[in-house]
C-alpha cells in the first residue's frame, strides 16, 4: 500500500470516485458498489461532497445502471422503509460514463464530468479528491494510468489529490510484476498508489491479529509445541460466465493463493509486531516470507474442474489449474 501522504492534505471538498470496470456489464461489479453503500449507510461519504463515476465500455444510461443495482442493493426481506430510502439517494450520488480505454475520448468526457461535479461543490484551495478505483486485468494498468495521468489529473487551480488504487494479481510473475510496479512509478508518485487485496478486508481476516495477541491463551499455544498444522482453506462454488479470458491467463495459485492466502498465512504465522502501524506489520510479515522454505514440486497438487472449459471464452486446450493443495513449511522457532 502506499505510504501516508503529508497531513497538509484537505480530506473535504468534492470527492470523486471512479470504478473503471474491465466487465462490459458495470452491475457485474455489484460487491463494488454493495461496499460504497456500506460506507454510504454509515455516513462515510457525505452526499454533499462525494460522486461516485462508473466507467466502462457498453453503452447504458445512468437511469439503467441503477435500475440494475437497486434490487441488488435493497434486501430481498426485513428491509426498512429507511433502508429503501438510503438506496435511493445513494443510487442519485452514481454517473455512468461510457469508453474504451485505448483512447483519450472516453477519459476526457470523465474528466468533464468530474470537473463539473467539482465546481458544482465550489471545489477551491486544494479541496479536490480523486480516487480511481482499476478493476481491471494488470496488463492494461499502465495505459489506462497513462490516460489518467493525461486526462483526469486534478486541475491546477483546484489542488487536492488523485489516488490510484490496484488490484491483485499484479502481474504473472516477479519480472513482470516489477515492469508493472516501474510503467505505473513512473506516472505517480508513491504515495499515489494503493495496492489491496480485497480479502484482507473481510471482517475474520481484520480480527486475526486481536485474536492472535490480545489473547494470552492463543498467544501462549500458538506455536510448534502446540499445533501440529494449520489448514487455510478457500472454496468458492461459481461459473466464472464471460471472465474466462482472464482466469486462463492466471489460473488459481496466481489468483488467490499467492495473494489472498498467502496474506492470511502471514496473518496466521508472523510474529507479534511492535505496534499496529502498517509499517510494523508489513515488516514482521516480510520476515516470516523470508522464513519459508523452498515449495517442493512433490507437495503440490494440480488439477482442472470438470466443465471450466465449457466456456466460451476458455480455450479448448487449457489446461490452466482451478484447484491447487501446498503444503508450506516454515523455518522459524514457533
């Protein structure tokens, strides 16, 4: 993740964010937008201040885009009239603006649309945010930066920031994942730049470290002499419909284990960091990597799901893994 920028920083004014989406369908995105109206419903984004801009290739007006989200975001029971309203006017703060992204057209028309969303918020002296959400595959993340960096900047005279955020898997491997990290340094700055892992976010994930070192039981059991193994398990039971293009290119270990597992693992194995910053935790769970040792190809286990080439966008002779079993040993004294 990208390190704090300075606290000179205006955290009020209008604030703009944009879900660049790779599907041809925005709705497709709906965890994206359910999370934003979490936020929303917890008065983490004040209607007076934030617009929320959709951005992608197939041509829908903003009307259609919300009809799509509304039932999605409005429980099928035990819904309040007060929950029913929120949606409504959480559904009026979203635009949707149509283009593609090999081409300055459709990011000049966003960047007309975030300006006068800025203005209409008497956006002066440094008040201007801009935070662009990329959900989309690595491989188009430096162009699509570029166009950012060209067209969707923050105006001179308006101040504020603009913040990149970027998804896993980053890359296919380490060489590509540092052209990535250099294309993308090169057009922001550090402190610009937000690489998550949405796992991470789930609330079990969040409380492993409470659960780990404010307990003096766990603290005092959690090690060798007193778990034999630890088994991190992900299933997921869905047809990935018009996404196999992308999957293939990465196959299951790039998808989830080497990012979201792994990060769990460190989460479950690291030692007690010095305090809670960041920094401490990211430095306690580059530790524990370093004390992992070499995987061997013996206790790695491969295989295809029955039916994953049944889609169209899959090729007939992948044999890209769905399924993947590692073992991990780690050379530490816990």
């Amino acid at each position: 993740m990208g390190t704090r920028e300075s606290s000179n920083v205006s955290e009020t004014g209008s604030f703009s964010i944009v879900l660049l989406c790779a599907s041809g369908d925005l709705a497709e995105k709906k965890s994206l937008f359910l999370a934003l109206f979490h936020l929303y419903e917890k008065g983490l984004l004040p209607p007076t201040e934030v617009q929320i801009f959709g951005y992608a290739r197939t041509e829908i007006s903003d009307d259609e885009l919300r009809d799509q989200l509304r039932e999605y975001l409005i429980p099928a029971k035990y819904h309040s009239p007060k929950q029913v309203e929120d949606v409504w006017d959480f559904l009026n703060l979203i635009k949707y603006i149509s283009g593609s992204y090999d081409s300055e057209e459709g990011f000049r028309l966003l960047d007309k649309e975030i300006s006068e969303h800025e203005y209409s918020k008497n956006s002066e002296g440094g008040s201007s945010r801009r935070l662009f959400y990329l959900e989309l595959p690595p491989s188009v993340y430096p162009f699509v930066c570029k166009m950012i960096k060209t067209c969707c900047m923050n105006k001179s005279n308006l101040g504020g920031w603009t913040r990149i955020v970027v998804e896993k898997p980053f890359g296919k491997d380490l060489e590509s994942a540092e052209e990535l990290s250099t294309q993308i340094g090169e057009l922001f700055e550090e402190p610009q730049i937000y690489r998550i892992g949405h796992y991470l976010g789930k609330e079990l994930v969040q409380k492993m470290l409470v659960l780990r070192f404010a307990n003096q039981l766990f603290l005092s059991l959690w090690n060798r002499d007193n778990i034999d193994n630890v088994q991190i398990i992900f299933k997921e039971d869905f047809i990935i419909k018009a996404h196999g293009g992308y999957f293939d290119q990465y196959g299951i270990i790039r998808d989830i284990i080497q990012n979201h597992l792994l990060q769990v693992l460190c989460l479950v194995a690291m030692e007690r960091p010095v305090s809670l910053n960041p920094e401490h935790i990211r430095d306690e769970r580059v530790k524990f990597l370093e004390s992992v040792v070499s995987i061997s190809d013996a206790e790695v286990v491969l295989g295809q799901y029955e039916g994953y080439r049944d889609d169209l966008t899959v090729p007939d002779d992948s044999n890209t893994p769905t399924f993947a079993a590692v073992i991990l040993r780690i050379h530490s004294e816990r």
